[in-house]
C-alpha cells in the first residue's frame, strides 16, 4: 500500500491535496454492504481519525467510557434506526481503532490524520460506491456521542417536505462562556445560516468589533451533518487550508452551500433537552471521559437508545 504523506501546504484545495484510491478500503470485502443497489435510508460517516494528543498515544475515539468504546456509541446509535451501510475514516492506530470499533463498518484509511476534518471526509470517497449510489450522508466525529434519536430528528428534518434540503445541521444555544471553543453559526439578516467560525479563526481576527460580535453568538455546531455525498464531493474539492489552523475544516461546506443558494436547515438542542450536555461536551481531555460516564448515567437509558426513540 502506497504510504506517502501529503504535506497540506503543497496544494490549496483538497481535490490535489488528498489522494483517494480503492487501496485505502481496509476491508474491501464489506462492499457488498452496498452490492444490492442504492443504500436504503442514510450511511453514516463516522470521521475517526484523529488522535487527541491529551490522551498520550491511545486514540481517543477507542477510550471506554463505561466499558465501550467512545466511538462505537454513535455506530450502536445509528443502528437503532437505520440498517444501511456504517463508513468509518481511520488513521491514527487504525488497527487499534477498528479492533475497538468492531468488524461492522467499512473502514477507510486516512493518509495525514492531522490534516483537518474534511480531509478524512474527502477520503471516504475512496469508497466508490458513496458517489455512485449518492446516498445522505450523517457525517458524525468519533469524539462525540450522538443519541438514536437525534440521528433520525436530523435525517427527517433534511428529507421532510416536497424536496429535501442541501444540507441540515445539529446546532446548540450556548450562551458566553460555554460558547467558547465551539464554531459559532452564523446567519445572515433574512436568518439564513451563511457559515460557521471556528474558535481559531475568530482569535484571530483583526478587527475587535468583528471578533466580539462572533464571539458572542451564541449559537453553536454540534459536528453532525445531513447532505447528499456528490454534493459533500463537490463542496470539499475546493476546500483548502488557509486558515489559522491550516487545515481543512469540514465546516466550510456550509458557506460555500450558502453561496450557491442551497437550503440550510438546523435541528437545534437546548438546555431543557435531556441530551443537551452530552451533545454539547466536547471530549479534548481524560478528565472529560468521566463526565461523560456520568452524564449516560444520569440519562438512564442504554448506548445508542435516546428516551424517545421507538
């Protein structure tokens, strides 16, 4: 297997950025998940790369948390509702990874596993069959836990009505300071969602006036995304890396959807949700494991069962 690293700064845009090939499908025989035509009802692309270097060299979407796997909540979860194929983009300890995750997903590898989130997302494409068959995709990150029940709240509110939307997002009320670290969504003044700001980006700002506005929205991205996959392909081609971070934010989808007039829906959560803390908690530290043991705990009801699921 070819294992050449691409350096983010050789190239702009992902389309030259990243390579995609047939080889990085870790365990091709899982295609036939898809041999049966069209994938019925959404495939969930779990995003499960990264590292978390706080965690010292272990993964950090392969930590238990109340003896499973931090990652393998979202898989159980979406199975609750869909029985259609589950992609799963590896990189860091991948064969640690996939031992915790299990032997269901189709496993992509990611070549440069720091690079950002939409270079793992643009790498799943290395599975063919995710443009051929065009299905919608539920983008998750390995690092978050997501119930069933918001997993079928997002598709439903994208599919509903006479046409589907482009693209839903999962989005938080967090007012300052908990709002700190999270992208900010931001909405133009008919009350369309434009783009999403990260953290870094608005540290960065010049101009104190624009970074305080952004830094005082107070609605959120909770990283779960609804789109068609041809239409996710087409928007991180052109994604690139020149920004604070310099990586590829999965997040710029959202503006340049915007741009070209797409439909951007949100399913929101708030603090009267039963779910809010565990959506919002976003998991950079060890520490952060035991809150989140907790938090299942208090919930009281099984990994990937949300309260109001059938």
């Amino acid at each position: 297997m070819h294992t050449s690293v691409l350096k983010t700064s050789d190239a702009p845009d992902l389309r030259h950025a990243a390579r995609l090939s047939g080889e990085k499908v870790l365990n091709p025989e899982k295609r036939s998940s898809f041999a049966t035509g069209p994938a019925r009802g959404p495939v969930l692309l779990l995003l499960a790369a990264g590292q978390g270097t706080r965690f010292g060299i272990a993964p950090k979407c392969a930590q238990s948390v109340n003896g499973v796997p931090l990652a393998r909540y979202d898989i159980d979860a979406f199975r609750q509702f869909a029985g259609s194929p589950v992609v799963c983009v590896v990189g860091y300890r991948r064969e640690e990874v996939m031992r915790a995750l299990g032997r269901e997903p189709i496993y992509i590898w990611s070549e440069n596993p720091t690079a950002g989130t939409a270079f793992a997302a643009y790498e799943a494409f290395s599975l063919a069959e995710l443009e051929q068959q065009n299905p919608v995709l539920l983008v998750a990150m390995g690092d978050r836990i997501v119930p069933s029940a918001m997993f079928q709240k997002v598709y439903e509110t994208h599919v509903s009505g006479p046409r589907e939307a482009e693209l839903t997002l999962l989005v938080a009320r967090q007012s300052s300071p908990h709002n700190f670290g999270k992208g900010r969504v931001q909405r133009g003044e008919d009350g369309r969602v434009r783009r999403i700001v990260e953290q870094r980006e608005i540290d960065a700002l010049t101009g104190s006036a624009e970074r305080e506005a952004l830094a005082g929205v107070s609605e959120t991205n909770c990283a779960l995304y609804a789109l068609r996959a041809r239409l996710l392909r087409r928007h991180l081609e052109v994604a690139h890396n020149r920004n604070a971070q310099r990586q590829y934010y999965l997040t710029d989808i959202v503006e340049g959807i915007h741009r070209q007039g797409g439909e951007i829906r949100t399913v929101a959560t708030t603090p009267a949700d039963a779910e809010y803390d565990l959506l919002c908690l976003d998991v950079t530290h060890p520490e952060d494991l035991g809150r989140l043991a907790e938090i299942l705990r208090v919930l009281k009801h099984p990994p990937g069962e949300g309260p109001n699921s059938a």
